[in-house]
C-alpha cells in the first residue's frame, strides 16, 4: 500500500514570499490532516479535513495560511506571506475512518522542509 | 489547559538493553493515548496506542502502560536495536463534540549505542 505522498521535501524562500505544499493521501482515506512542526517540538495541528470539508482549523493562522482539498483526495497548504518564524516541517497525515470514530490511525508523509530566510 | 510533556528531552541505553520513555499528561478527559516514532527526515509512525480503559498493553517487543491515577504514560522497549534510535512522541487524542484532536508532546531522542 503507498503512503502519504508530500512535495516538495525541501523548500527555501525568502520572507515575505509565497509558498505551497502538495498532499496526496493514502487512496481511500476519508480524513487529511495539515501537522506543522517546529524544530526539537511535536507536530501541532493545523487543520483537518472530512472529505472536502473543514473539520478543524482552529490552529491555522488564517491571515497568512489556507488550505484546500476541493476534490476530496489531494490537498494543498499555502503561506502568503511568509514570515521567518515559519521555518519548520509540514507534515501531512491521513487516516481511513471518519471523523468522530472512537479511535482512528494516523499516517504520516515524509514531510516538506521550509526555510524562511 | 491541555498539556502533553516529557520528562527527558535525552535518552542513551546500550544496545541490547530495555529503555523506558516517560510521559506526562495533563487532560484527564482524554481517552485514547499514541507512541509515535520519529525517524530523521521522516514523519512520525505509530507504534502502539492505548485507550484510557486500559493500563497496559503489549506489542513486538513494546509496551505501554498507563496510569491514570498520576497521569503518566510509558513506553517500554524490550532488547533495542540500533534501528530504534529515533524521537519518539506520546500524543493523546481528546474528542470534542465528534470531533478528534491529536495533541503531541515535545518528544524523546533515543540513541541505541552500539
């Protein structure tokens, strides 16, 4: 079974610019997580969606971040602009089972490295 | 509010031997607990989890054990190897209204030393 897919690995961009992460989730998973990760920390959620539509994004910063997933499958994260302390992974996970289920398995992509310089 | 932490951010234990991890949580509604290992320009990978019925369960050479009673999670592992030295996260998933969240905690380095 393939994994999450990210790209790219690796970005470097001055502040300021615009930047954007691709997602493709495992085929079939129901549930796409947005996860940014800041150097020696866990991961913290951006945002989740069911489907096409927004669960949570109650930890997006919604003045220079958006996200989309329009056709349910594969899904994007834009910063504009973006600022130094955006420097960390992002991580994007998917999981099978729908929102509200008792317990439900996360699975991680490789991640995308951003530099703010 | 919601807090989920480590004890040791550090952790070296010869190879062979058995390492514990600790971790701390502070959101007594929580009912579901994750170990997730963190390889170096990976993302995270689910190793065992835990529901918060439960005080102990067992994997392939892992285990993990809850209390409740002082709020603390343990991740055991049994004869380690050099490929299990990576970071590894506890995180607790809380529902809210239908909806789950995932909240990790800062993260142990483990180094298995030949």
């Amino acid at each position: 079974e393939a994994g999450v897919a990210q790209s790219p690995r690796y970005k470097i961009i001055e502040k300021r610019q615009s930047v954007a992460f691709w997602c493709n989730p495992i085929s079939g998973h129901a549930t796409l997580y947005w996860y940014q990760q800041i150097l020696g920390q866990g991961p913290k959620l951006l945002i989740q969606f069911q489907n096409n539509g927004v669960v949570d994004d109650s930890q997006l910063p919604k003045d220079r971040f958006s996200a989309e997933r329009l056709k349910g499958v594969d899904s994007t994260l834009k910063i504009q602009p973006a600022k130094l302390e955006d420097s960390a992974v992002y991580l994007c996970a998917s999981s099978p089972r729908l929102a509200g289920a008792r317990t439900d398995t996360q699975y991680f992509g490789p991640g995308t490295r951003l530099t703010v310089l | 509010g919601e807090s989920v932490g480590l004890h040791l951010p550090t952790l070296s234990v010869q190879e062979g031997d058995n390492s514990i991890i600790n971790c701390a949580y502070s959101n007594s509604a929580s009912d579901y607990f994750i170990w997730y290992k963190q390889e170096s320009g990976k993302g995270p990978q689910f190793i065992i989890d835990i529901r918060s019925n439960m005080d102990k369960r067992q994997g392939q050479r892992v285990t993990v054990l809850l209390n409740k009673t002082v709020k603390h999670l343990s991740l055991q592992i049994a004869a380690t190897q050099p490929g299990d030295s990576a970071v590894y996260f506890c995180a607790e998933k809380i529902s809210n209204f239908g909806n789950e969240k995932l909240t990790f905690g800062t993260g142990t380095r483990l180094t298995i030393i030949p």
